[in-house]
C-alpha cells in the first residue's frame, strides 16, 4: 500500500490527535517469573503507571505456547482487573509468544480469534485500528494494542526501558533506511519503498536502497528491510525511539528458530521491532508499513500507537517494545493547553 499524505499531514509540525501516556496503559506480569515480575517494577517505576494498572497472573514457565483455553481462561481475569479507561496492555516476558496460531500481543489486544489465523497463503482478520486517525483505540474499536517489554535478561530489558523514557519530546534528527535486498521473497513490501521516501523527502530524511545492508551510520531512526538474517546492525547507531523489523517468516519465535529474532534489533539499541511468530508468508499486510509507522510517529504519537497503525492483519506477529516512547511528541507545560 502507497501512502500519500498531504505536506501538511506529513510534516512533523503537525500535531497529532494523540499520545498514549502513562494514564493509559495497563501493564500485565507473571507471577511465577522472576525475570517479569522485576521487568514490571522497573516499568512502573520510571515511567510511573498508577498501582491499579499493575495486572498479576500466573502463566508456565517456558512454555513457548499457550493453548485457547489456557489463554482465554487468563484473559478473562485480565479482562476483570483492567480499569475501563486503559487504551493499551505491556506484557513483561518473552514466553509464552503465541497463543495457539495468533501472536500473544494481538491475543492479548483482541480475545483469541481463529479468522486472525491461517491455513497456508491466505489473509487473515483485518485490524480496524490500521491506518486509523483514531485516539484511545479502547473507546473506539475495543481493542488494546499490545506490546512486550521484555529482553533476554533485566540489564538488557532495562536498558530498552531507559531509551524509550529518553527518546521522549527528544525530536530528533535521523534519517529512515528502506532497503529492497537480494531476496526477492522478503522483499515483497520493498515494491512501495521508492514512493514513501519520495513521499516523504521535504520533511524526513528516508533513503531508498537497493542493497542487503547498511553499516556505518550514526543516524538511524528507521530501518525496515528484508532478510532471514541482517547483517552487521550492530555497526550502526540507534538513536533512542528507533523502530526496526525485518520481514521474514519467524522474527518472532522466541525458541528454537534458525531466523534472525527480533531481538537482535534491540540489543543493537533500536526501541521496538515485530515479527511473525508464525509463518505468515511475504503478504505485505502481515507486516508493518514504513509509511504509515513514520506518518504516525513523527506526528507525536507514541510507539505503540504508530507501530499498531500500520499493521492491517496483525494476528500472526508480535509487537516488541517500549510502547510509551514518543520522540516526536509535543510536551504540554503547566498552565499550558
């Protein structure tokens, strides 16, 4: 999908309709992992969610797949805790990722759904959050975008946590990397890569690239691409509130897959990536639009609300993160409207 917004539209001086803050996420912790129950207090803490949006449960521990019953039993008590005015959920582990063939984040946004699943090449359910001028999706469409705040041990969590906080009214000067690499399969979203960064050039530096990786760059902000593996992200730098995926079939599978996982983007200092926890294949829809994700971001949303936008079937990914950052936001002072 092209996108084309007006200059005015675009522009990262346009304010946006909105900003989820700490007021409206809920953030939801296992009780039986050590690892969750530490990433959640660091949470609330620095970005100081009230005590009544902390949401305890008990899942297994390394168990990799919740079953439909399983999930929807804890969903109900999730359902129960949750304050009516919460727009979004964190979830503070790495696994359980999936709940029988959905991602964990769209289970946990939506209820479990089978029309978000797959048998072979097919389209799956659509999000009526994608592409949405809407604020407080709660409200409006009765889901709760999701995102894990998790890594693979707390140092690593926590310094996910601290760039996501710095990131935010930091407006900063980056520049987005879209590249159609060698493989043409993982390439299939690349087809709209040369008209959002014509689409973008007056108000955001975005280079259209033809090659399988980039090294060597001080300034990046977004970098969406196409392969099993990419190599050398470690050569660049992030600047904090970065967003970064790959497209490829299991960037999402947190055991066991041979494929580059997500978390490899944030342990090279990226904010947030997705990835298919099941095999998705190469429709362009199961995976995040560049355009929209930055047509969102640099209006001042935060990061999950950018990121969830621009999803049009999200049933089979996974969403990982800090959802609050929010570089591009305009900070409200005191006495201020």
């Amino acid at each position: 999908m092209s996108i084309k917004p007006s200059s005015a539209q675009v522009s990262p001086l346009y304010r946006p309709t909105s900003a989820l803050g700490a007021e409206d996420l809920a953030v939801i912790v296992n009780d039986n992992d050590a690892l969750s129950l530490q990433i959640a207090d660091y949470y609330r803490q620095k970005r100081k969610i009230p005590l009544d949006q902390i949401i305890h449960i008990r899942l297994p521990l390394h168990k990799a797949v919740l079953t439909r019953g399983e999930f929807e039993h804890i969903k109900r008590t999730v359902d129960e805790k949750t304050p009516q005015h919460v727009q979004a959920y964190a979830l503070t582990w790495l696994q359980p990722f999936r709940v029988d063939c959905m991602s964990i984040t769209t289970a946990f946004a939506t209820g479990f759904d089978p029309a978000f699943c797959a048998e072979g090449c097919k389209p799956t359910r659509k999000s009526p959050y994608f592409a949405s001028e809407m604020g407080r999706p709660y409200d409006k469409h009765g889901w709760r975008p999701t995102m894990v705040i998790a890594a693979n041990d707390f140092a690593e969590t926590r310094k996910l946590i601290d760039r996501g906080i710095a990131a935010d009214f930091s407006r900063p000067t980056g520049s987005a990397y879209l590249l159609k690499t060698s493989d043409q399969a993982r390439s299939s979203r690349a087809l709209a890569f040369r008209n959002i960064a014509e689409t973008f050039k007056p108000f955001w530096p975005v280079h259209y690239l033809e090659q399988d990786y980039i090294a060597g760059h001080d300034d990046v902000m977004f970098y969406f691409t196409g392969l099993i593996d990419v190599p050398h992200i470690t050569r660049n730098r992030f600047l904090p509130g970065a967003i970064a995926d790959h497209l490829t079939s299991a960037g999402g599978v947190m055991s066991g897959s041979r494929q580059m996982n997500v978390l490899e983007w944030l342990k090279a200092g990226a904010t947030a990536s997705y990835g298919a926890v099941v095999e998705p294949c190469n429709f362009p829809a199961k995976f995040p639009n560049p355009g929209l994700v930055m047509y969102h971001y640099l209006r001042g949303s935060s990061l999950i609300e950018a990121y969830w936008k621009s999803v049009e079937q999200p049933g089979q990914g996974l969403f990982v993160g800090e959802p609050l950052a929010k570089p591009f936001a305009y900070e409200v002072k005191p006495g201020i409207k």
